[in-house]
C-alpha cells in the first residue's frame, strides 16, 4: 500500500450523460474518489458499468453524445472540467494526464511508421528540433523494451505486444503525473499479459508513476492496484486497499462480494463459482434506492426506496451499502 498522502487527482460529484434520442443515459452519476502520487487505483465492474467512460472523461474526452454534465476534475489544483478544450489539448491532455487505450491497433494510423506518429505528438506539444525529438522518441521505445528500428515500422508489421509497449511509450513520453490504462492485457495471450503488467510496475517505480488501472479482471486488479474502487450502473458501489478486498476481511459490499465469489481463486478449493442473477439495470431509466437492490440477495425495504451514500467505514474503506450504516 502506498503511504503518501499526497493527492494528485480528485475527482468530486462527477457525472457523465449521453444524450441519446431515446433519452439522457447517465452512464457515470455523481462520483467521487482521488488518486494518490505513486499509487494504482484499480476501476472494476460489469460491462456498461461505467469505467471507460470515467476513464475517458478523466481526460475531457468523453466519446460523443457523451458530455461532463457535472463535478470537478481537479489535477495540480486545477479544475479541468472549467477549461477549454484548447487548453485541455495544449497544456493537460499527455503532458497531466494521458490515456493507454484499449485495443492498440485502432490507436494507431495504419499509414504512418511508429516515428511518425510520436514524432506528430511530441511536436505539438514540445518546441524541440527533429534531433533531439527523435532521441526522445528512442529513449521511451527503450524504456518499454522495445529497439530503436521500430520507429521505421509501420503498425501492421508489430505483433500485439509490441503494439501495446508503443501505446504506453506513447503515454509516458510527455512526462505525465498520471496514467489511465483502459484494459491494456486486452485480447493478447497470457504470456503477453504478463510482460505488459510487469513492464507497469517496473515503469511505476522507475518513473514514480500514478495509475488509474481500469478492468473487469479482478484478478489482474488484484495483482497491480493499491486500492480498488468497485463501480455499478454509474455509481461507486465501494473504495478500499488491496486487502480490504482481497483479504481475509474481505469486502463489504454485496456486489463487489458476488464479484469475488465469480472469480477463480488457485490457492482456495472452490467447488463450484458464484454468479450475479440478472442483468444490470437501464441507465435511461435507473431503479429507485440502490441501483443494485433488484439483483442483491440482502436486499432490505430501505435500499429499494433510498439510495444509499458512499460512507468511510474505516480509513480508506468507503461502502455505499445501507447495511454498512449506523441507521440500519
């Protein structure tokens, strides 16, 4: 666990609408957490949970008709969400805070080599000759593992590895104070896997990087983050350490609970996994109470008529649960 207190990153009521011809899908509604200096907050969840969409939003970059329709973003002391989007272009997005997308084939442009495309970034944001940009660029390819003729490649000509190392080189070059990974082990084997989360702890010390680590993976989340923030339909469902979690206590929440009993354990014998009935609920049209109640086992009449608050039941341990209050 990390002991600096230094937050880097907050994040106050925020919330993220599409506005769809159907109606307003409130895909992230009035959350709040921070990140840490040094630290891996890890976003877990369901599909459709909302963790892209806040990772996305973290760089004002919501996909359209998806806007901030609400809260604060505030990096260096500065509320992001106040800015322009030249200003978020030119002096926050890669140089604050940058993004490692999932899928790195669709980040890349299919026509340009891997130089190029750096070369293209870095220019924009840096007064630097061609020399000395270059260097850069093989300086960061390095640091991912990867040679100094990629940048002659083009991205068809690199396997899914080397792509993925490429996209986070792409993310670290400017220097950012934090980094959001979308799933980045997505759609590459195990043996990959493992060389990319590695090569995030090793930069994570080297560089004294801060991580937003977003996947539905419990298991990754569990091997890379420091705290693990568990979200449901739009909404933090519960905040904890890695062994609030994960150990022997265990989780307080009933979503987060269910998930835990879906995943495989190697070293518990489990004779059969759990699984969560139904289906997560409409987000034009969100349940009344607590947005997990309809699929929650302890369920009571308070958390179908009432939504509960994200409450601190223990330093760095919030619960959003009725049955985790003082009043039930």
């Amino acid at each position: 666990m990390n002991e600096n207190n230094e937050k880097i990153l907050q994040v106050n009521n925020l919330k993220v609408y599409y506005y769809t011809s159907k109606g307003t899908v409130k895909a992230v509604d009035d959350i709040s957490f921070f990140l840490r200096k040094g630290e891996t907050l890890g976003l877990v969840g369901e599909s459709g949970c909302g963790k892209t969409t806040t990772g996305v939003a973290l760089l004002k970059m919501p996909t359209p008709p998806g806007k901030i329709a609400g809260g604060e973003i505030i990096i260096d002391g500065q509320n992001i969400v106040e800015l322009s989007e030249k200003d978020v272009r030119k002096n926050v997005r890669w140089e604050k805070i940058a993004m490692v997308f999932q899928g790195a084939m669709n980040c890349l442009t299919p026509v340009y080599t891997i130089g190029k495309q750096m070369m293209e970034t870095l220019t924009e944001h840096k007064q630097m000759n061609k020399e000395d940009a270059m260097k850069l660029i093989v300086k960061y390819l390095n640091l991912v593992g990867l040679p100094e003729h990629i940048v002659n490649r083009y991205p068809h000509e690199l396997s899914g590895g080397m792509k993925q190392r490429v996209v986070i080189a792409m993310a670290l070059f400017l220097e950012p104070k934090v980094i959001v990974c979308d799933e980045p082990t997505t759609a590459l084997d195990v043996i990959v896997q493992a060389q990319i989360i590695n090569l995030l702890k090793d930069l994570k010390q080297k560089l004294n990087l801060s991580f937003i680590f977003i996947t539905h993976d419990l298991a990754t989340e569990a091997e890379v983050s420091d705290r693990i923030l568990v979200m449901y339909a739009g909404k933090v469902a519960e905040i904890g350490t890695n062994q609030q979690i994960y150990g022997k206590q265990g989780p307080m929440h009933p979503y987060t609970k269910k998930l835990l009993k879906a995943t495989p354990r190697i070293h518990e014998k489990v004779d059969e996994l759990s699984f969560i009935p139904g289906t997560p609920p409409d987000l034009l049209d969100p349940p009344k109470g607590c947005r997990f109640h309809l699929r929650c086992s302890e369920a009571m009449d308070i958390c179908r008529e009432k939504e509960p608050q994200l409450i601190e039941i223990e330093k760095d341990h919030c619960v959003a649960c009725w049955r985790c209050t003082k009043n039930v």
